[in-house]
C-alpha cells in the first residue's frame, strides 16, 4: 500500500474540486482499500466523500432517488424499495455479507471493479491494471471470466449483483463533475472493454455520482434475481439473472432482464426482450429468448459451461418472474 | 499400565460434555495469538514474494525501500546474516527428506511466491509501502506445475518420510485377478490442490530479551519443533530461546513446520538486535505449504457376489525439487478391504511449488476419497446396497502389516448405528429415483479410517498446599479442545474440581512433547498428564499414610480413591483425608512429578490401531441447473473412549465441514504458465460458509481400546476422512452422473 494525501469533502463541489490525476473518491471503502492493500491502486489523494449528504432515499418523479452515499443495507432494507422495486432488493442481498452492505455504498457499488484473478496480482500482467501488457486470462484461469463482450484485451467481468437489478430496471444514474451534472442511463453506464479495459464506466475524469435514479415500479409482483454461484452464499455470480415481466393475463407485455457474471458490465440484450412481448408466458418462449441471448456467447478455455448456466438460468428466472415465485434469499433451494 | 482410565478414580469429568476452557478468552480477544504479543521496540517485517516460479533473480533494488523514514533493513539474499548452512540444521522434526526450503539463501527462485526479501520498519505500515517500492528483476525460466504433464517421470522416493508407512509389497496378483474378474471397475480419480487456510495467518514475533536470550511466540502446532529448529539454524543453545505459542487461531497441518516466517524473523531479530515481528498476508498464505492433488487410479474386480478379488491403486503426487514430501494415501485400500490379489503403489513427482504439506488427515482425504467412490461404484456394478458390499469385504485383520489384527475396530456398528439415524433402509437404490419439486435427491455413504497413534510426551503435574493443580506440557491446543480434556483428566485423576485445575501448553519451558498432529494429542499428552497427576497423588497419599493417626495407615496405593479433594480408602469412604489438609499438616508446600508416557510397545506389537466412521449424506441438486445443496449428514465415528462428547462433537463438525469444502468448493487454481496458483484469497478460494452446511449429526458408537490407558483414539482427522466419497456418491445417486474429479463444481452436473 502506498501513500497518500487524504482530504475530506463537505459538498459535492468541494470534491469535484479537491479531483487531480491519481485522486480517487472514497466512500465505503469495501473494495478501494482491498486493492490498495494489493498495490493495484496506488492513489496519490483520496477524497473522502462520506460526509457529502448524499445518503438519502427520497421520491423523485414517480420513481425513487437512490442518493450515491446510500448504503448497501439503507436500500436493501427501505420500505419503499421492498414495496415497489423487490429485484433490487433481492439483488442487493444476494451479494456480499451483512458487514459489507452496511459499509457499502450504492455509487461505490456501481464503481466495484471486476474481481478477475490476473487484475488483483501485480505479478501477472493485466491491461486493466497496467494497459498494454496483456491479458493473461485469455488462456488461463479463466472459469468466472466473460463469455459476452469480451475482447482481445480484456474478458473481465463487472462483479455487482445490484447493478444487474440496476440494469434491468433502467435506472439512470446522476453524476456531478468539473463541467456540471448529467444523467447517464444505466446501460450506458458501464462500457465493454474494448481495448481500453482500463476504463470500467464512462465516467470522465472529476465526476462522481450523486444518486441512482429509479422509474416508475413496474415489476413488484413479476420479478427475480437468481444467482448462480461456487457456493451457497457469499461468492461472486458465475450466472446471475434479473427478471422483471409485465404479464397480460398469460401474455407477456413487458420484460426486462439482465445478466451479471457473463460480461464487463450487466449484460442486457433487448431483441430478446422485445421477442418475449407479446409472447405467452411458457417455457418455451423462455427457451427461444434464452437461445437468442447465448447465440452471441463465445467461451474461452475453461468457461464454456457458463454458456449453458446462462441459457437454463435464463430459462428458470423468466419462469419464477412470470410465476410471481421469486428467488428466495434464505431458502437457498431454487424454486 | 494397562487398566483403563476410570479404575484411577471416578470419571467425574472424563466422559461428560464440558464447554471449552479457553473459549471466553477465545471470544473476548483474551486469548493472544502469534503476532499479536506486544514487546518494547518492537519493530515490523514484510516479506516480498517472488512473482515468478523458476530461475534466479538478477537484480533487487532496494534502495528506495531503504531511503523511507523509518525504515531499518531491508534483508536480501545478498546481504543476509549468516546463519547455519548444513541441510540438517534446517530439518525440523517433521521434516520429509531432502534439502529445506531456506528463505533469502540465494538467487534461486524454486516456487512462486518465495520470500525474497524482508522489509523491517518501525511499524507495519511503512514496511509494507517500502516493500512496494522494491524492485526485483528475474532471469525466469519456464516452470513446471501440472503434475499431468511429469506423471511419466514420477519416482518411487529413495529416502522414505519417518512415520509413514510406504505402500506394502503387492500380494497376489491384482493385474491378473482383474483381468478374469467377472465385474470390474476402474476409475481415474483427483482431488484438487488445496490450501489450509486457517483463520489466523502465519506470524512469529521474536522478542529480545535483555539478557541477550529471544523470547519467540510463533504460530507452530507445537513449540518444540519451532525451538529446535531455531536454535540448530541460528546457533543457539537450547536455554537461550524460548518459544511459546498458547493459542493457534486454526492450523490443520499448516503449522507443524516451522515456516519461513519463523526464520525471517528471528534473522531480522539478530540482525538488528531489537524484537521483531513478522506477519504474512492472506495471500501469502499461498506461498508455504498444500495438500497436493494426486492423480489416482483405482481397479476393482470382483465375484458377482460381491467378493472382492482383485484391488489395485496407484498413486501419484507433486513434490517440490527440494524435498520428497509424502503421504500415505493408497494403503487405506488394503486396510480397509479383504482381498487376496492387491497391488498399491505411490509415486511422487517434482514440481516447481513450494513442499506440499500434511493437511488434516493427509493421503486418507485422498485416497479414501478414491477407494470409497470405486467401491460405490463396484456396488451398482452388481447390484448390491453398498453398505452391504462393504461388510462383504469387512476387514477382520490389517492385511498391509503382515495381518495383524486391529486392536478395536466398531465399523460395523459405525454402519448400523448410522443407518438407523440416517433412515438408509429407505434408500431406492436407483439413481435420479428420489425426488422432490426440481431437485433430485441423492443418498451416499462411505468409510472413513485414520491410523490411531500416540507419540512419546512428556508432562508435568504440581500441587500446591492450595489445592490447586497445574498441569502441561509443551505441545499446542489448535483449537481441539487439548486444554480442556487435560484438565477433565488432571481434575479426574486427583478428585479435583476442574476450576481447581490449570493446563498449561505451548511454552519450551514445559516438559518437552510433539507437535500437536497426527489426532495423537488426547492419548499421548492425557496419558502424560494421568501418569504426572498419578505420581503426584500418590506423594500426597504417602504423606498422608504417614501422619499421625492416619486413617490411611496401612492402606496400599491401589486402594485409594481420589474424589473431592480427598483420598479415600477403596469399599470405606468412612476412612478419608482432605489432600490440603495432609499437605499442610506435612509441612509440604507443593508437590511435582514430570512422567513420559509412550506407545504401548506390546500393544503395538500384537494389534494394528485406526479410528474409523460411517459417514451418510444427502444431497439435493436442482436437475436443471446442477446447485447442490448438501442437506443431511450422519457421521457416525468409532474412536474409542470419548473424553468429551462437547469437544469430540466439534473436531466430527469440523471435519465434516472440511470435507463438505473439499467435495464440493477447494480448489487452489494453478497458471501453469506462470507456475501461481491464482485465486489467492478467500473471495476466491471457496471454504463452506453457514449457507452451505445443513443438519450434521455425529454419533459415537461405543468401543473398547487398550493401546492407552485412556482407552482414547484421536479425533482431529477421522471426521474429514471419507465424507468426499460419500459425497461423490449422493451425487450420483441423486443425478446419475459420477463425478470423479473434485471439487463438484456446477459445470460438472450441467
């Protein structure tokens, strides 16, 4: 771990000022410490944001306000998140542990960096990390990487499970930097890795996020998140679904679903949601969306099973979406 | 001494659940562990790991690490202090032949993650920054650590581990016998390479003394190995470096050597003559010691009834370049089963990691994990229940020594106990035949066996006119319960309370005894303990004979019970004294024996001794998306005498709770091209968290013992060993697909 100068913000002005190359914003900490303590991120500055008052949950429009420096657990367990946005709930609590999601914040959450192997080593190459010297996943161990989006430099994936929810309920996240407030859609959010694999989100340098901006509920009732993982609790995703329908008697009208653990960022693809509306809701409708979004699914060594997680799991959260059966969280048993 | 403990007095607290002793120290931080002793000065090393597995390194630039305020040394290969340089010196008392792992010797890098330099500092922060700023520059060469592609140059290790058996002489003709055996099966089996991973990292903080003599706290399973190997490697004698080590936070093997943070420290101690403490990383705790995987074969032929004719497994396992690690895996085939053509054999193979290491139950794990899934296997292949194939080929006498027969062996009762508890008689014996909802339901059994064995130890018993007793000696409690059961046997043995009674362990100061391994500790330090405390009470009884109007006069030893702080005599509780009261009326302010005990040599010479279990489970997978949930286990275990079914309970739950990881969740995943096991922490190397463990009932079946007078057969390792195949085979049951590689993860049941 390196060192560094430490400065603390009262309003979002003073960080967005207090920002120069090499800074980073700290709020939770749950994942910056880790990888300073890793020598992967060596910031010169941090900037301590948690005392900017941004941890509210208030109604805005006709959705909610998610503010940045809400915690993990605030949301997780606000009434009017479990009333009318459970996915995310749900969402949010199949990550991590209790301990995390109190120190957790919802912007850090957004900003978590993959948890691939290579990118936490410094004595492996990783573009990610230092850009350039290659990506040693490609070949290696490679079983939690991506099978969507991937490129030649990067088959990272995005870690969060919040974010999927995020993703399919088309959030919008606000972010405050040097040149003034702009609202980001959430799919646009996160970027693919390209060959800048570097760049994790499309914020530009200075800007922080304000808050997480939910639309109107759609999904109370007709939702899931399924995760599929190497144990029972506390791992990251190698397949995860969020499931949102619409139902019409037992004819779809809207569906929105994301994947998490397949790509560098909350895998939507929306002709397989439009193919599902207006469709009935049966396993075989299900079947057809699910083999849409796989045909675009490339394996690398050791992780084509993800491929056919994903299809099934795909398959099996449409149906506990439709069905109003979501996933429970301490019945581990899937339903 | 051949009579069973509770002929010594009453089992007031020997046999009885009793809460661990040192458990609210444990929980309210009092309990201290390696590095967390404090001392004045105390400065703090870092160790930096070498990023590459094999060639040498060219250069280190330190400088910038040395230019930090605060910063006092940075330690290398080229400017190391001097130390011993013979291979002797550096081999500890568990040490597998060849030449020891010596941490900064020189330029060769043999493993990745070897400590290449230590950064000491006034405090652990700028150690650790200044030891980012080293830079070290390698000639690398390409490593070697897939054991597949070595298998042909496997060896049969010309110098053999002390205390493990190598394979015994085939018998018969297993090749033959296989080959006209009218069903057969055959399998290739492996078990990943796995890491210990105890809560409590490895650290040692080596203490100056103002007499010029180290005062060393060390994470070690047992002190006596850390202090001999300390004194032979840095020259001192015995007397002028003590090690202590009064808690383990979690060893499982990972601290019965002395571990390169030990050397570092004490180099850096020496060197710049003030305290030292070094602490290693999770990650860190990559770069010492593992359970290597084994890449096995097993094949069974057999009559259509179930008779076993022919039995062959082989072996093979990574070693380091530097030493000939081993482990006893395929034997447990020959000890378990009768048959009349056995071939087993086991080979080692040189890598470039690090020297794999014992971990809880090491080659039993293993190799159990093989024969008891072949042997699922051989039950399906003709159509027998397979508790039943099992008692067809029920061992009555150890055929890998000579036919011995087994001291105790309750197996048998391990199985019916255990079936009874599980419900196995409602088992339909068809695979993907059981299920409920979207989850198939699968139902498995196995074996599990460990060898039985007790250590040479010593132990100290001292009454003082208080009526307190302190007992001890040097080995650890790693969290088993030792303190615990030396204290039910030091409070049983003299008629004590037990609040009236301190165990002492893990100090050099106490009478010398193993490390703690082996699930040898209950009988060789209790032996040690009873035999202490017998030589003390039988000092009290003879100053108590020898007052005044005793009402022991003319009573002979063997007559006298020790209950309630007093003696009695034997049939006349009328004729009794208070021990304080003897003691104070003798003028006598304490009393004090130190007593070895050791393995029964006629014992040992007529019977063979293991701890055996039946381990049932079930398990749930959804059918669909291959999640198993393991939701039932019985673990019924035949150990001997239970001193404390608490404690006894905990070391089965824990095993199980290792297996469950092992089976279905451990693997250490290697970049061969890099030769680094890449998934070094605990976000990515998967131990069971409570999600993941069910219902766990333990049962102890009852069985007679004579190997000790204790009638006690070890715990630590019997709960893990078989509960992989037991696993492997509900798996199959519930599924139909036979998983022979672990851990079961979901892309093996997709």
């Amino acid at each position: 771990m390196n060192r560094f100068d430490y400065v603390r913000a009262g309003t979002v002005a003073e960080a967005v000022q207090a920002y120069g190359a090499g800074a980073r914003f700290i709020a939770g900490g749950t994942n910056l410490i880790d990888l300073m303590k890793y020598d992967v991120e060596k910031p010169g500055r941090l900037i301590d944001i948690t005392r900017l008052p941004l941890d509210g949950i208030e109604e805005h429009d006709s959705g909610l306000r998610l503010g940045a420096l809400a915690t993990n657990a605030k949301v997780a367990y606000d009434e009017r998140v479990a009333a009318q946005y459970p996915l995310l709930r749900n969402a949010i609590l199949a990550g991590a542990s209790a301990q995390l999601r109190n120190a957790a914040s919802t912007g850090g959450n957004l900003l978590q960096r993959t948890r691939c192997y290579y990118f936490y080593d410094t004595a492996t190459p990783c573009n990610k990390r230092e850009p350039g010297t290659g990506c040693p996943a490609i070949g290696g161990v490679n079983r939690i990487h991506a099978i969507f989006g991937a490129s030649e430099s990067c088959i990272a994936t995005h870690p969060s499970d919040m974010c999927v929810a995020l993703a399919a309920l088309e959030a919008t996240v606000r972010v405050s930097g040097p040149q003034g407030e702009r609202s980001i859609p959430f799919a646009d959010f996160h970027r693919l890795p390209g060959n800048t694999p570097e760049q994790d989100t499309n914020l530009a340098p200075g800007e922080i996020v304000v808050s997480v901006d939910l639309p109107e509920s759609k999904f109370p009732q007709h939702y899931t998140y399924l995760k599929l993982r190497d144990r029972l609790s506390y791992a990251f995703a190698l397949v995860s679904v969020a499931a949102g329908v619409e139902l019409d008697g037992d004819t779809i009208k809207t569906a929105r679903l994301a994947l998490g653990g397949v790509a560098h960022k909350p895998w939507r693809n929306r002709e397989a949601e439009a193919l599902l509306e207006g469709k009935p809701a049966t396993r075989e409708s299900f079947q057809q969306a699910a083999d849409l979004i796989v045909s675009e699914a490339k394996p690398q060594s050791a992780n084509g099973f993800k491929i056919d997680l994903a299809r099934r799991a795909i398959v099996r959260g449409l149906e506990q979406a439709a069905a109003g059966t979501p996933q429970s969280l301490s019945d581990k048993r899937i339903q | 001494m051949t009579q069973t403990f509770s002929s010594t007095g009453h089992d007031t607290f020997v046999g009885s659940p009793r809460s661990r002793i040192d458990g609210p120290a444990k929980v309210t931080g009092l309990a201290k562990y390696a590095g967390e002793f404090a001392a004045p000065d105390l400065a703090y090393g870092y160790v930096v790991s070498s990023a590459i597995a094999k060639g040498r390194i060219a250069a280190i630039e330190s400088a910038a690490a040395e230019a930090v305020p605060s910063v006092l040394k940075v330690i290398t290969h080229e400017n190391r202090p001097r130390t011993a340089w013979r291979d002797k010196n550096f081999q500890d008392a568990v040490a597998p032949p060849g030449s020891p792992f010596r941490a900064l010797y020189d330029d060769l890098i043999v493993y990745s993650g070897q400590p290449v330099a230590l950064v000491v500092a006034e405090d652990f922060e700028t150690a650790r920054y200044a030891a980012s700023l080293i830079q070290v520059r390698y000639e690398a060469q390409e490593p070697t650590t897939d054991l597949r592609a070595v298998r042909g140059d496997a060896y049969d290790p010309p110098g053999k581990r002390e205390g493990i058996k190598p394979p015994p002489e085939p018998w018969g003709d297993a090749d033959q016998a296989f080959g006209s055996a009218p069903i057969r099966v055959q399998g290739a089996y492996t078990l990943a390479n796995e890491h210990h991973n105890p809560m409590e990292p490895h650290a040692t903080t080596v203490v100056v003394e103002e007499d010029g003599t180290y005062t060393v706290y060390d994470k070690i399973q047992g002190v006596s190995n850390s202090h001999q190997y300390l004194a032979n490697v840095f020259g001192l004698k015995p007397d002028q470096v003590r090690v202590l080590n009064p808690y383990l936070g979690g060893g499982f093997g990972s601290g019965l050597r002395p571990q390169y943070q030990a050397f570092l420290a004490m180099l850096a101690a020496q060197e710049l003559k003030r305290s030292v403490r070094v602490t290693l990383t999770r990650d860190q705790m990559w770069s010492f010691t593992y359970r290597g995987e084994a890449l096995q074969s097993v094949s069974l032929g057999a009559e259509a009834d179930g008779t076993l004719t022919a039995l062959r497994h082989d072996a093979v396992q990574g070693t380091s370049h530097y030493e000939d690690y081993q482990e006893v895996i395929v034997n447990w085939s020959g000890v378990l089963y009768r048959c009349d053509n056995v071939a087993l054999t086991y080979r080692i193979a040189k890598l470039d990691t690090a020297t794999p290491g014992d971990m809880r139950a090491p080659g039993a794990v293993t190799g159990v994990f093989a024969i008891e899934t072949a042997m699922d296997e051989l039950a399906y292949a003709t159509g027998m229940d397979p508790i039943a194939l099992r008692l067809k080929n029920y061992a009555e006498s150890d055929a890998t020594a000579e036919g011995k027969p087994f001291g105790s062996k309750e197996l048998k009762a391990c199985f019916t106990q255990g079936a009874e508890r599980f419900g196995w008689s409602k088992r339909s014996p068809e695979p993907r035949s059981m299920r409920e909802g979207r989850e198939l339901i699968g139902w498995g059994v196995a074996t599990g066996v460990w060898e039985s064995m007790m250590m040479q130890s010593n132990a100290i018993a001292t009454l003082t006119a208080d009526g307190r007793l302190t007992v001890g000696n040097s080995t650890g409690d790693i969290g088993t319960g030792t303190y615990t059961i030396l204290t039910q046997i030091a409070a049983d043995t003299l008629g004590l309370p037990m609040e009236a009674v301190t165990t002492k362990l893990g100090d050099t100061r106490l009478p010398e005894a193993p490390v703690a391994g082996g699930s040898w500790t209950a009988a060789s330090s209790g032996t040690a303990v009873m035999k202490a405390c017998r030589n003390v009470g039988e000092q009290v009884f003879k100053l108590a004979r020898g007052l005044e109007n005793s009402p022991l006069a003319n009573v002979d030893f063997d007559r006298a019970v020790f209950a309630d702080g007093r003696i009695a005599v034997a049939g006349d509780p009328s004729r009794s004294v208070s021990m304080v009261e003897v003691m104070r009326a003798a003028g006598v302010d304490k009393l004090e024996a130190v007593e070895e005990a050791g393995p029964d040599k006629d014992f040992n010479a007529a019977y063979q001794a293991y701890t055996h279990g039946a381990i049932f489970v079930e398990v749930k997978v959804d059918e669909e998306l291959g999640q198993v949930r393991l939701t039932r286990v019985v673990s019924a275990i035949a150990a001997g005498k239970i001193l404390n079914p608490k404690t006894a309970r905990s070391q089965i739950l824990g095993g199980v709770v290792m297996g469950i990881g092992s089976a279905l969740e451990e693997e250490s995943m290697l970049d061969h091209r890099f030769g680094r096991f890449m998934n070094h922490n605990l976000g990515e190397y998967h131990v069971p968290v409570h999600a993941d463990i069910y219902d766990i009932d333990v049962i102890f079946v009852d069985e007679e013992d004579k190997a000790n007078p204790l009638g006690v057969k070890g715990l630590g390792e019997i709960g893990i060993v078989g509960t992989a195949a037991a696993i492997t085979n509900a798996v199959f049951h519930a599924t139909g697909k036979r998983v022979r590689d672990l851990p079961i993860t979901i892309d093996k049941l997709l």
